[in-house]
C-alpha cells in the first residue's frame, strides 16, 4: 500500500478491539476509525509514510 491509502480490516476476535489499536501506536499508520457490531470489530486504518 501507498502511503494515504486505507484498509478496513474486519475481525471477529474480541482482543483485536485491543490488539490492533495498539499494534498501530507503535507503527507510522494511523486508525482513522473503529466500531464493532454483532461481534465484528471494523477498523480503517490509514498507511504511513
């Protein structure tokens, strides 16, 4: 990916509503926005340059 570009990642694993938010504190991407519904957790995360 380019960076600017975004992904949306969707999980079913109740720990990636932890996991992934710090995985991306310690990297250049950025979460642009997070939600869970019915037990899928639905990140945008946005890729560093």
């Amino acid at each position: 990916m380019s960076p600017g570009e975004t992904l949306e990642v969707i999980a079913t694993d109740a720990g990636s509503a932890r996991d992934i938010p710090a995985f991306l504190e310690l990297s250049r991407h950025r979460l642009v926005s997070s939600s869970q519904t019915d037990g899928h957790f639905r990140f945008v995360v946005e890729c560093g340059g």
